[in-house]
C-alpha cells in the first residue's frame, strides 16, 4: 500500500484477503489502477519491491506481481496457513459470506 500510495499516482487502490480451504493458504491481493510499471525492471531495483518479495520469501509465500504501463498493477500474496478447528473458539464463517459482500476476491476499494 506504501508504494500504491507513493509511485502509482492511483484513484482507487482495492485490498482483499480470502482462504482457499484446498491449498490452505491465506490469499491477499492490492489493485490499483495508477501507471503501472515493467515488473521486469522495477522488481530488480526497487527496494520496496525487494523487501516484498524479502516479507514473501520469510513467510514460505508466493508472490504474483502483474503490471504494466498505463494499466495498473496487482499484488497477489498466497501465505500457507492452516486454519485451526473451528471447535478451538473461532467463529465459523458461511463460505461466501465474504464473497457475497465484497465480491469473489474479498477486495474492497478505498480511495487512494
């Protein structure tokens, strides 16, 4: 979000978190729809990009990266998490409780 808010020059940054139950792994994405960059380049200079993808190695995660000039950029951050039982204390969740209020992705925009 730093750098959505420091280099994207964006209007509209949407940030979602969702579980996918047969991987096991938390799921985060950021959008935004600022100037985009060439992952190629950017990802190999910028320390900002360097330290996320510092974070997603150190977490075991996969880290997707799509942008290109003109277009906007998105972020999909894939953690392995296994969920505890839901007899643990957590309160269990409908499966598209959150896809039904905020779409399939969890995201939701916020001004940038």
């Amino acid at each position: 979000m730093g750098n959505v808010a420091k280099h994207a020059e964006a209007t509209v940054c949407n940030v979602g978190w969702s579980y996918d139950d047969v991987d096991q792994k938390l799921v985060m994405t950021v959008s935004d729809d600022g100037k985009g960059f060439d992952p190629a380049e950017i990802c190999q200079t910028g320390l900002g990009m360097v330290n996320i993808g510092d974070y997603a190695d150190a977490m075991d995660a996969s880290l997707e990266i799509t942008s290109q000039p003109g277009m906007g950029t998105k972020l999909k951050l894939s953690i392995p998490f296994v969920a505890p039982p839901a007899d643990e204390g957590l309160l269990e969740l409908h499966p598209n409780a959150a896809g039904d209020a905020l779409g399939d992705s969890g995201e939701q925009p916020s001004l940038a």
